[in-house]
C-alpha cells in the first residue's frame, strides 16, 4: 500500500514541484500509514528508486544516452548504466530514510507515557 500511494503521488507532484517533494512526501506517507521500520524505510526505497530510474530511462533512451553518458564520463563512469543505477540508489536512500524518520515520529508524539 506504502508502496503504490509514494509511486503515484511522487509521479504526479513531480510533475509540478521539485524533486524534494519526494522528502515531504515519504515522511508524511510513512507517519501516517507505515506500520513497521521495515515497511517505512523499504517501501519508499523501491518506490522512488523505482520511480528514478524509470523516468531517467524514459528521458535516456530518445537521445540515445547521450547526456547520461557524458555526465559518466564526467564523473569518471565508463559505463552510462551506472549513472542511472547511481540516480535510483540516492533517490531511494532518501526515501527510505525520510520514511522511517515519519514512522518515527509518529510513535514518537503517540507514544502513550
């Protein structure tokens, strides 16, 4: 369920806002309908690195790779792959961090004394 909501949300708003959304977007999915540290950190991750890849794919194939393979060869990446695979990896850390800092801070403030 996590995982669907962050996938359709974060595609649409990214649409119109920044890419930080994803940030907003995650910790306040994951407070209010994550249920372990394990859905609210694993679910965003698959879901933006999901979300990453497929766009920076979409956007790579009709120019032929040609931007993502001269930011490899600026970064020192001899293969274009790496750089979309890198791109999904930091979106989904972030992600999945932002999630668990939301499932957090819900049991944090609910947290009967």
């Amino acid at each position: 369920m996590v995982f669907i909501v962050i996938f359709i949300l974060a595609f649409i708003l990214q649409l119109f806002l920044p890419s930080w959304i994803v940030i907003v977007l995650c910790f306040a999915t994951c407070g209010l309908i994550g249920k372990t540290p394990r859905i609210a950190f694993w679910q965003p991750f698959f879901a933006i690195a999901t979300l990453w890849l497929g766009v920076a794919l979409f956007r790579s194939i009709p120019n032929d790779h040609l931007l993502a393979t001269r930011v490899a060869q600026l970064f020192g990446v001899k293969f274009w792959p790496a750089i979309l695979a890198i791109t999904g990896l930091i979106g989904g850390l972030l992600a999945g961090f932002c999630g668990l800092c939301g499932y957090h801070f819900r049991k944090a403030v609910l947290t009967k004394k």
